[in-house]
C-alpha cells in the first residue's frame, strides 16, 4: 500500500495541499475548525510526515549513521545500545550498518549513508581497512565524524576509546605478579591502533619486570575464536611453550582454551590466560576467565554526545575542535589466572 501524502488528504477534503499542510503545522492564520477537520482526516487515513522530504526541504535529518564491524560481538552490542539511548534522547534516529570485517563493505555501506542523507556518522572500523578515502570524503562535504575503539590515525577528527595500553599493561602485570614468566601474546592485525596499544602494554609491563620479551611469543592475527586457535596450537608446539597467554580480547581467548583443553593442559596450572573486553562468555566458561572490563556502553553514549553536539554547532554555525576521549580499563581476576 502507498504511503498516503499532503495531496491525497486535500483530495478526500477538497482543499489544496498548501492548505492542508498549513493545518498539519498549526498555521496561526488558519481557522480552527479547518485544523481541527484536516487533522481527522489526516489520522483516520493513517497519515505521517515524509521524514526524507522534509530533511530535502529543510536541509536538515535527525538520522545518524552508524558502522560496526560485527552486530553479534558483545562490545559492539553494548556501544549500540549507548549510542541509540543517547541519540533517541536527543531526537536523533539511527541507521545501523555492519561491516562484517569486510573493508569494501565498509566503503558501500558509508556511501549509502551518504545518500541517505545522514546527519552525521559513527564508525568503528574493520580490521583489514588501510585506506580511509571514504571517511575523508565525508569530512570534504561537511558530515560530522566520529570514530570509536577502532580509528583510522591518519584522519583528524574526534575518537572515543578506551585505555588500550594501560589494559594490556595490568593483563601482564598481573600475570608476572601471579608468577608467570614466559608470557606470550596473541595480537591483533597490526594495523590497528588497538592492537599496537594492547601490545604496547604487554611489552612495557614486561620491560618493567626484567623479563626479555621473545619475538616467537608475539603473534598477530585477528580477533575471532579461530584465530585463538590457530595462535594456541603454534605456541604450544614450540620447544619451550609459554606458561600464559595474554589474548587481544575475550574470543581470541576462548579458541587459546579450545586447544590447551584438547592438549590435556590444565588451565592456570599449566598455561594461564587473560583476554580482553570482558564478554559475558568470559564468566561461565570454565575456568572463568580473568579480562580486562572495557566500557563499551559508556564508548557509545560519549561517541553518540560527541556528534551530536558537533551535528547541532553545524545548525548553529559554530565551530567545534575533535576531541579525543580515553575510557578507563580495569583488571577483573578470576580463576584462569
């Protein structure tokens, strides 16, 4: 069925479409009676505002575009959820977008957005994106950006994170405290800066406590459960295997347990392991799994206040600098450790 328009109610009421919609907007030099005629009309014949036509008309949306990797991931979930509390306050609809770690995906996806006339755009990026032209774009025809956890560096514009290089630091740390020595790390794609940041952390917590870091202990790869996997399967082949593992977040943990179960080890006893991100898998799988908590709420209520302000100075002609906002990390113990 069509969705009925302005020309349709002045047809049923044999007015003209300039009439009816003076009525619908409550025009002061329209008679009562006439409003009160065309807004029955309008809702018995089940009528609603063209939100696209008018943003046409006035140059203006309430939508804002978002892009995450995976809708499935827990922390992408929780962002969501931020973003969307935040946005419905404010007035603002949201157009939600997975990339699913594909980067042409991504770029088809922003280009949609576009051309749906978006106010502006939240983005969390694919681990296999190097090149940025389609975020770049925006910033040329004026759309507000914002990126969150994982940024494209080269593109000056605001991002929300969280404290990555701290949270791979108290991982290792606590680890080297537990009495750990030959502490591994299964990274992520290295060209991201959440994965350099986590590794960083690593690497400093072990400078910081004499141990020399072996280059055989550091691998990177991607953030899924196969990728644990795969990591877990050639660590522990090596001569002199570690005794831990650090996991660039929850999932990558989750395949390191799938093989140290499968080998007959025993986790902490034999190898322990830390992930990242604080999944709820991470509390019921056995043993629970010590992680980092990252505020992946919170990322999209901050990500989601960020663009909607700088959206609303365009509206007011004022100019706003990008900020950069760091989220605090925190250690959660339990027994894989």
């Amino acid at each position: 069925m069509a969705q009925i328009t302005i020309k349709d109610i002045a047809k049923k009421l044999n007015l003209s479409p300039s009439t009816i919609s003076r009525a619908l907007h409550n025009h002061p030099e329209l008679c009562e009676t006439t409003k009160e005629k065309v807004n029955a009309a309008a809702e018995k014949l089940d009528y609603h505002p063209n939100a696209l036509a008018q943003s046409l008309k006035n140059r203006k949306t309430n939508t804002i575009g978002v892009i995450v990797p995976e809708i499935m991931h827990h922390f992408f979930a929780a962002v969501i959820s931020g973003i969307e509390g935040v946005a419905y306050s404010a007035g603002y609809v949201i157009i939600l977008c997975e990339s699913n770690e594909n980067y042409e995906r991504e770029v088809i996806n922003t280009r949609v957005l576009v051309e749906n006339r978006i106010a502006g755009l939240l983005v969390s990026i694919t681990q296999a994106t190097k090149k940025s032209d389609h975020f770049k774009y925006l910033q040329r025809v004026g759309i507000p950006l914002v990126f969150f956890d994982r940024v494209c560096d080269d593109i000056t514009t605001s991002k929300v994170l969280v404290d990555d290089y701290h949270g791979g630091f108290i991982a290792t740390e606590h680890l080297i405290k537990s009495g750990y020595k030959k502490i591994a790390h299964l990274s992520g794609p290295k060209q991201l800066s959440i994965s350099r940041n986590r590794c960083k952390g690593y690497l400093d917590a072990l400078k910081r406590y004499r141990i020399l870091p072996r280059k055989e202990y550091i691998l990177h790869g991607g953030f899924h459960e196969q990728d644990g996997r795969e990591g877990a399967h050639y660590l522990l082949n090596l001569k002199n295997h570690p005794d831990a593992i650090f996991a660039v977040n929850d999932p990558v943990a989750v395949g390191a347990y799938d093989i140290i179960n499968k080998r007959g080890l025993h986790i902490p006893k034999d190898v322990a392991v830390v992930g990242f991100s604080n999944n709820p898998i991470s509390a019921i799988i056995q043993p629970p799994l010590t992680t980092i908590d990252q505020p992946a709420f919170e990322v999209g209520q901050h990500a989601a206040k960020i663009l909607i302000e700088q959206i609303e100075s365009i509206d007011k002609k004022k100019n706003i600098l990008p900020k950069i906002e760091i989220l605090e990390t925190r250690l959660i113990i339990r027994e894989s450790t």
